[in-house]
C-alpha cells in the first residue's frame, strides 16, 4: 500500500529536543506576520499565527506553507507525528495550489480528512519556483485523538514537515489522489504562546498591511489559484468575499461575489471560490 514513509513516533514526546526553535517573520505579500520556521535544506517555510489571547479560545488559525514547485509534494503535521495528527498534503497542479487536510491513525496512506475548513487567502499561489498556501483553517486546533500543544494553546508544540522529491500525486488535480511515500522530513519546536497575534482580524479579512520583513529563504508567487477544502464555509451572508467559497457540492452559503469578483469553480464540481475578474 502507498504510505508516507516516516514521521518517528517519538517527535510528540514530551520533553524532546527540538534542534530547531520557531522565530517569528512576516510575509511582504499578505502582511500577516508568523511563527514558524524556513528550512535552508528543504527549502521549507511553515508558519502560524493564531487568535489573540484576549478572545475566548478559537478552533481557528492561518498556516503558511512554502516549497519548491519542483516537490511531488509537500506536506506537514500540525502535531509533530504521521499518526493522529492534522496532516495538510500541498502541490501544484499547472498554476493552481492542490491542498488539502488528512488524518491517519497508521503509518499508511492518510485519507482525506473531513472536517476543516480551509480558505485561500492572499499572497497564495503558485510562481516559476515556489508554491505558497496560505489559508485560514477553521476547526483545526483539534482533530480526531489529537489537539494543537495537547489542547494548551500556550504550550510548547513540534511541527513536522516532508517533501517528496522524486514521486508526485497520481493524479495532480485531485486532493484526495494516491500518494506515494515521502523522501524526507524534519521538524521543529514552537512556543505557541508567541504565535497568537491581536492583528488576527485583519489577516482573515485580508486588509492586513504589507511589511517589508518576510524571510529571504523563499521566494513568493505572484500569481493566486485555488484550494478544495474538505467541509463548507461558515453562516451565510449576502454576498462572498474575494477567496470566499462561493459553490461546491454540499455547499450551502452565499454564491453570489462582492463587486469586482466571479464566482470561479477552481475544483469542479467540488469547490468554486471568489476572485477578482
């Protein structure tokens, strides 16, 4: 059977040590400013930024995921292992960003994960040498037998990350396609208590300022696409906002875009969303 290759049960021990730590840095396109960590090897950005403490505790957060276009894929989880963890599985398919959430309780192929909302924001997309996914995630801080930090959103975490290098998705255009197993994978250790930001409305709004800080390992797209999240959108409004979800099966918000947008189907028949025309 087609399986990822290793994520080593004992990343998630407690009282590991993490070789590599967290810092914070900020991405020049969207603005957001995030807690994460730029692989000089892979060439791998992971990063999050998580609600203010100051709200009540939110099952939400934004992910930024950077890699080379040239990986089969890239993937990371959120709990540090392969097995009962949240797993986001990320290629490009053409100029499209294919992304998509997992769960596993093996060391198998990890199925699609249902559940998680995920919506594209900003500064996503796919450029000659990287893909970045940068998405809000809600109802993600707990999964099936696991939780973000152990359920403590101030807690010490470990992230991992892998990167196929010389497999890709049996089929690139499908989320849920077969995958085969990984070439490699590190991780790295991050105070959760430094990754929530009282700017977490204005990110999600997407109305966040640009900084001139992003980290110089990566490079980003210049160009925006698509993601098929795995669960519909929140309550219904009048009308969606760009990189709202605005059709798919199941879908039962607003379809109509805000002025200036089109209602795009970026995976049919599973997933239309707002963008600019």
């Amino acid at each position: 059977m087609a399986h990822f290759k290793r994520l080593l049960a004992t990343l998630s021990v407690v009282g590991l040590a993490v070789a590599q730590s967290s810092t914070q840095y900020c991405d020049s396109i969207s603005g957001i400013c995030f807690q994460g960590y730029a692989d000089p090897d892979l060439d791998v950005t992971v990063g999050l930024v998580l609600p203010p403490l100051s709200t009540p505790p939110s099952d939400e957060l934004i992910v930024q995921m950077v890699a080379p276009v040239s990986n089969g894929y890239t993937g990371i989880s959120l709990g540090g292992t392969m097995a009962d963890s949240l797993l986001f599985t990320l290629w490009p398919n053409d100029d499209k960003v294919i992304l998509g959430p997992r769960w596993t309780s093996g060391y198998v192929l990890p199925d699609v994960y249902t559940g998680p909302t995920l919506t594209l924001l900003p500064g996503s997309g796919v450029n000659s040498t990287h893909i970045t996914a940068t998405f809000r995630c809600q109802n993600c801080t707990t999964w099936e037998d696991g939780s973000l930090g152990s359920g403590d959103l101030t807690s010490f975490g470990v992230l991992a990350y892998v990167v196929a290098t010389t497999t890709s998705p049996a089929d690139p255009a499908d989320v849920a396609s077969t995958l085969q197993e990984h070439d490699d994978f590190d991780f790295f250790g991050m105070d959760l208590s430094s990754a929530h930001s009282d700017d977490y409305s204005s990110y999600i709004s997407g109305s966040a300022s640009s900084s001139s800080s992003a980290p110089t390992s990566t490079s980003k797209p210049t160009s925006t696409s698509s993601v098929p999240p795995s669960s519909t959108s929140s309550a219904p409004s009048a009308t969606q906002t760009e990189w709202g979800q605005c059709g798919g099966t199941g879908y039962t918000g607003p379809t109509t875009c805000a002025s200036g947008l089109a209602c795009v189907a970026v995976s049919p028949p599973y997933y239309s969303q707002c963008q600019s025309t």
